[in-house]
C-alpha cells in the first residue's frame, strides 16, 4: 500500500506541471476556454494517479513495465490536445517530446543528487519519499525559465514553422526517446549499478535536449529571416505606393489652387456670355471648364488604411488600363492579422490582377473582388479578365514569389489559397483563420 502510493504520488509531481507548460505554445490557438482546459489537466492528472496506484498495489512487477503506462499516457494527452488545440499533430508530439526529455533529465539530476546519501540501496519513487521532494523543487526552480522558453522562443517557433518542418525536427527526440524507453525498463535491473545507468541516461537526454534546441534554434533564424525579407518587401511596396500616392495629392491640391485662382475669371467669361444670350457658347464653355477641373480623389476601399493604400493603388493601374471595378471589401482595423501581412495579401493579388489587366489585348477588362470576415475567418476573392494567351503565361512562370507570398502568409494563419483560369478569368481565393486570442472572450 504504502509503495503504491509513493508512486502514484510521485509520478503526479512528476507529471502534472508538464501538461501546464505543453499548452504554452499552443494558447493562441485553442478551441476551448481555460476553464475547460484547467478541468482537463485535472482529469488526466487524477487518472493516472489512480492507475499508477492500482496497477503498483494489484501487480508487484508493475514498475518494470512503468514505460507502457506513459507511452498510454502520451496517446491520450496528444488526442486531448488535438481536440482541445488548433494546431498540427507534429509540432503537438514535439514539444510533447520536449517536455519529456527535459522532465526525465529533472529526475536523473534529482538521483544523482540524493545517490551519496543512499549508497546501498537503488532511489526510486516509490521506496525513497525524498526523491519526490527533491523532483519537486528542482521543477519549481527551473520552471520560470522554461516558461519565457516555452512561452517565446518555442510559442514562435510554432507559429512561424511549417508541419513539414516539424516533420523533420521530430526525428531526433523520437530516436531519442525510444532510446530512453529502452534504457528505462533495462535501467531497473538490479544487475546494473544505478549510478552508471543514470550517468548513461542522463547523458543520453543531455545530447539529446541540446540537439532539440540547435534544431529549433536554426530553423527559427532561417524563417525569420524568410520573414524579414518578405516584410521589407512589403514595406517598401507601401511606402512606394505612398510616395505616388502622395504626388497625386500635391498635383490635385496645385490644380485645385490654380482653379481657384483662376475661378473669378471664368465667372467673368460665363457673365459675357449671359450678357449677349449666347446660351450655346456658355455650355460649351462650362464643358471644356468641367474637362479641365481637378480629377476627384478616390473613396477608400476598406478601413484598414494600410490595405487601402495598396490596393487603390493597383486599381489606379487596371483603371488606366480600362478596367471595369467591382470592389467589396470589407477589412476590419484590428482583427487579429498584422498589417503587414495583409499588404502581402492584398498587394500581390491586386497587382496580379492589374498586371493581367494590363496584358489583355481585347474583350472586357473588369476586376472584381470581394472581401469580409465570416465566423472569425477572412475571405478574399479576386476575380480578373485576362487575355488568350495569360494561361499559357501564368503555367510557364508556375508559382511566382508573389504568390508563394500570398500562400506562406495563408499559412501562417492556418488558411489556405487558391488559384485558377476559368474561361480566360483569373480567379484567386484565400481564407485566413482569425488567431484565437481574439476569438475567444473569458
């Protein structure tokens, strides 16, 4: 009885702060409430204390086969996740994979530190009450730092790398943690000294946790730079078009003075021409005076003025070119997407559709797009005229950095793009997923 309890309890000290701390790169993107999440943890906690406690009281053999019950364990953590996160199955088993390799380092290091004061007999959580302490403030003492780890550098890393990335990060922790498994049950054997099998398997975890982190270190710093690159880019995009945005508006101004000058004159050419009843020369007149005032300035397109920028840009061009516009958009100030990738968004795809404006040699010119958010979801469609040959050219020049653009921004919001010719249009979607820190109200 006593034995069974020391495990149970040991493995909860054990166990529990780790479901906390797994769901720190995923807060973001949970589906459901924290309440919901604190009752979860709970649940699971209390469950493998009564199995521990059970199994260990109803089978002597039990901690030699403890392995079976955690991979178990791991099973049902990872299914709760899933429905309790947004978030791809990868990156889940990695930082999962994380969290174990530094919890049973904790452990080992908790062994090592008690192994002069019990030389004759092997430390274990159910025979040796103080190794449970000692696991237990070793864990408080580092959990600070594991949380700003956790809750930056890895809660980036989550956002910005791809699930094929992960993929490929997930294969040393698995070769890692099969060795660990295997070394674990062969650890018990009363045949090997304990503190040569804890030196083994410490070092074991040691290589591995250091790999782990070079891995996700220099993935981080490609993809930041990745993502560097593409908001200069933007960037420079939006100031350029600011820049003729804003030579447009000092040439309108000028005009509107001069015409302002000038004003009083017309009025005394129009009273000449009411004075000797020339009713046809003064239309005439107010014709060629309407011809000559100050193109008006266009209406903004959506309220995030960012976007808007950009995009009255472009359609300034298809304009010029004899587009018909057909513009919705409705682009919400705040809703959770970085300007900056936004004018990635929108910027391509509108340029795109000019560009394929400016390319058509006969039939109508037109562009239509829509815009709007739908269940915490942003939906953009673009729809362009394009000529004979634009297939043709858009297959030739494949998936242009434009549009890699568009997809690696989708992405990143857990979206999705789509691009194709039907009936010489160019129909362009993309659907972006509100982040969940601005859905969810506690």
């Amino acid at each position: 009885m006593k034995e069974a309890l020391l495990l149970a309890v040991g493995r909860l000290v054990c166990t529990t702060p780790w479901y906390v701390i797994c769901c720190v790169p995923f807060y973001a993107h949970r589906r459901i409430s924290r309440s919901k999440i604190a009752a979860v943890i709970t649940g699971i906690s209390m469950l493998f204390f009564v199995c521990n406690f059970y199994l260990q009281f109803r089978y002597d053999n039990f901690k030699t086969h403890g392995s079976l019950v955690f991979c178990a364990l791991y099973i049902i953590l990872i299914g709760l996740f899933v429905w309790g996160f947004h978030v791809e199955f990868a990156k889940l088993l990695y930082v999962f994979l994380i969290v174990q390799a530094i919890s049973t380092a904790i452990n080992y290091i908790a062994a090592i530190m008690l192994k002069p004061f019990f030389k004759d007999m092997r430390i274990s959580l159910h025979t040796t009450p103080v190794y449970i302490l000692v696991i237990f403030f070793l864990t408080i003492a580092v959990y600070p730092l594991l949380w700003y780890f956790f809750s930056h550098q890895l809660r980036e890393a989550v956002e910005e790398l791809k699930d094929r990335d992960f993929r490929l990060l997930c294969i040393p922790p698995v070769l890692i943690f099969i060795i660990t498994v295997i070394f674990n049950d062969v650890g018990v054997n009363p045949a090997i000294p304990q503190s040569q099998a804890i030196a083994i398997f410490l070092l074991i975890t040691a290589s591995g946790l250091i790999t782990y982190f070079l891995h996700v270190r220099l993935a981080l710093d490609a993809v930041r730079r990745i993502r560097l690159e593409m908001e200069m880019e933007a960037i420079e995009s939006q100031i350029a078009v600011q820049e003729q945005s804003y030579a447009q508006l000092t040439q309108n101004i000028e005009s509107a003075r001069a015409a302002r000058h000038d004003l009083r004159h017309h009025l005394a050419a129009m009273s000449a021409f009411l004075e000797n009843s020339d009713m046809e020369g003064l239309l005439e007149y107010l014709a060629e005076y309407r011809r000559s005032l100050p193109v008006e300035f266009d209406q903004p397109q959506c309220a995030n003025h960012a976007v808007d920028v950009v995009v009255r840009y472009y359609l300034q061009q298809a304009k010029e070119a004899g587009a018909e516009l057909d513009i919705k958009l409705d682009v919400p100030v705040g809703a959770g997407f970085r300007d900056t990738d936004l004018v990635i968004v929108f910027g391509n795809l509108f340029e795109n559709a000019a560009q394929g404006i400016s390319r058509q040699t006969a039939g109508k010119r037109y562009i239509t797009a829509r815009c709007g958010m739908e269940q915490g979801k942003l939906i953009l469609t673009i729809d362009n005229s394009t000529g004979p040959g634009d297939a043709e050219y858009k297959s030739s020049t494949g998936l242009g950095i434009g549009q890699s653009s568009v997809k690696a921004v989708a992405q990143k919001y857990h979206g999705s793009v789509r691009f194709e010719f039907k009936e010489d249009i160019y129909k362009a979607s993309v659907l972006m997923v509100m982040p969940v820190s601005e859905k969810v109200q506690e």
